[in-house]
C-alpha cells in the first residue's frame, strides 16, 4: 500500500508539473483581425504553435492604448503579446505600459546578416516593441459608381464635386493630418503646425466643413463594409483592407495613395505578463525572415530586408513602400507628446 501511495503521489506531482509548464507555455496574442489577423495566424501563430508546442489564444481589439492602459493599472495583465501601432507605440511604452525588448535576442536575417542591420530602421527604433509591417492609411472610393472619381485628399473634404458620406476612424490621429493637408499645409509641415493651437484649431476648423457628412467607425474591419454596402462614398482605411476586399472578394475599389499616412505596426509585450520569456520567444520567431514575408499577402510592407527574396514581385506596387514619396510618415513622438491633450480636444469636438 505504502509503494502504490508513493507512486500516486509520484504521478500526481509529475501531473500537476506537466500541467503546471503547459500553463507557462501558453500565450495570449492581441492584433487586429481581419485578412492581416488571418495573414498572421498563418505565417506566425501557426508555425509557431506547431513548431513550440505553445499554447496560443488569440484575440482581436481595435488599436489604441485604453485596454493595455486598464490592465497594467489594475495589474490584470489578460494579454501577453500585442500588435500595437507605432503612432501609440511611445506614448505606451513613456508611461510604463509595455516590457522593453532585448534588440539582441533577434535572429539573423534568413541571409545571415544580423537582425540590426537586417530590419529598417524605424523597425527597431523602440525598445519597446519590434517591426512587423510598413502599413498606410489611405482613403477608398468604388470604382464602380457613377460620377467623378476622387484622387486627392482635397478630394475627400470636397463635398460640392463629390457628394456622399465619408467614413473615418474615431480618433484624432491622421484626421487631423488630412485636414492640414486638405487645407494646404505642406506634408513637411504638418506636424509643426498642429503643434499649435492655431494648427489644432485649423484642422477642426476644416474637419467642420464635412462634419455633417462623416460616418464614424471604430475597427478598421467596418471600412471595407461601409464602402461596399453604401453607407460612404468614400472611406479611410488601413490599405491592407481594401487591398483583401479587391482581391479575394472581387470588390470594384480604387485606392487613393495621395497623403497616405504611413507607419509601422510592431509586435510588443503588455507590462507584467507573467509569460514574458514566452512572449519574446514568440516575438524572435514571429519576427524573422520568411514569416514577415507573408504580411505581403495583405499588401503589409515586411520590415526585414531578407524578407524580399519569398515576396511575389507582383504586389510590389500594391505595398505601402511603393507610394512612400505620396505620404506622410507617422510621428509616433509628437503623439505621444499631444495624444491625450489632443484626444480630449477632439472628444469634445465630436459632442458640438
């Protein structure tokens, strides 16, 4: 009896430690959803699990710093790993909010060379989180729809030649760039200018002129729906979306490149999660060579040099790296500087 009491209790406790480790070993990924939620879970998630055996639950949100900032506060860390973009990215990481990346951890290029010569530069430009795509926010119209076609971002705010709804996303970031542009400020300009009370004042003052006729939405995944059911004219938009619209589904839409607010979306880890050292193991993998490539399958820019030889030529011009010259880079600092004073102006904006 004693032999079979010291066996279960060995099998017990080799039990609650397998347990205990397949516990440790299981992640909760935060992105977007959507065609690049889906590109992710088969080039990262995916290869990852089956190659690691980590267990991974993963999750769609809207972007934004509100839900990492609530967890981290009440120091209930429900999510590990998270897509967050660079336009919130110092903002989030200056108040504590995401764990800062050891760069050295990162693999070699599929090439050989070192990760720090093999990613661009923006890619790594924060401690706080490593690149996984070149992205842009664009505006989209159906070019399937009688009457004039838009090609401007003067365009968008011209309600006299092209009447209908337009659809943005609820927040200050990038309206108010497209407002200043609209106005005409040069794109050089624009982040000196709204700056300024008088700047601030300007784009509001021009995102007036279409109030009446602007649909808000809050997930990039509401975009292509508004577009394709009619209920905008014309809609702001991550490109990746419109592109998976036009391509998988058919959909007659053109996208306008002029102004388009490029950036970075990086990989991070929420401060405080208890599975960190899986968290950047993860990041190690899901940021090398080949699986940074399949972001191209949603028209998302790879952030690794090495990544080019596996990217069909043929999307090459449907990639935000192609328009760069038409764009305005994003400027994570100036909206981790302004983000909040400027999201309170804006909130207060919309209630008018």
């Amino acid at each position: 009896m004693k032999t079979t009491s010291k066996l279960l209790a060995g099998t017990a406790a080799l039990l609650m430690a397998s347990l205990g480790q397949a516990q440790a070993e299981s992640l909760t990924v935060v992105s977007f959803g959507g065609a690049y939620g889906a590109a992710q879970k088969t080039h990262m998630i995916d290869p990852y699990v089956a190659e690691s055996g980590t267990n991974i639950l993963f999750e769609d949100y809207s972007g934004g710093i509100a839900e990492i900032k609530a967890q981290v506060e009440a120091g209930n860390i429900l999510w590990d790993v998270v897509d967050i973009e660079v336009i919130d990215l110092e903002r989030a990481c200056s108040e504590g909010l995401l764990e800062v990346i050891p760069q050295d951890m990162l693999p070699a290029g599929d090439d050989g060379v070192a990760a720090k010569d093999d990613f661009i530069p923006d890619a790594l430009a924060s401690e706080c989180g490593v690149g996984v795509i070149v992205w842009s926010i664009v505006y989209a119209y159906n070019g399937a729809a009688d009457g004039p076609q838009p090609s401007t971002i003067a365009d968008f705010f011209d309600t006299g030649n092209f009447p209908g709804k337009r659809a943005l996303r609820k927040r200050p970031q990038v309206n108010l760039e497209w407002a200043l542009i609209a106005d005409g400020v040069a794109r050089d300009e624009v982040y000196e200018v709204l700056a300024t009370d008088a700047g601030q004042a300007r784009a509001l003052a021009k995102l007036d002129t279409i109030k009446d006729d602007i649909v808000w939405f809050d997930s990039w995944s509401q975009a292509p729906q508004l577009l394709n059911d009619g209920g905008a004219v014309m809609v702001q938009s991550a490109n990746g979306r419109i592109f998976s619209a036009m391509k998988d589904d058919n959909k007659p839409f053109e996208i306008v490149w002029d102004s388009n607010v490029y950036d970075l979306d990086v990989w991070a880890v929420v401060a405080g999660s208890p599975e960190k050292e899986t968290a950047l193991e993860f990041i190690s993998y899901a940021t090398g060579s080949k699986p940074l490539s399949g972001m191209a399958d949603v028209a998302y820019g790879p952030t690794r040099i090495s990544s080019a030889p596996y990217v069909d030529p043929s999307v090459n011009n449907d990639l935000p790296t192609a328009h760069i010259d038409e764009g305005l880079k994003a400027d994570g600092i100036f909206w981790a500087d302004y983000g909040e004073s400027l999201g309170e102006r804006f909130n207060e904006w919309l209630l008018k």
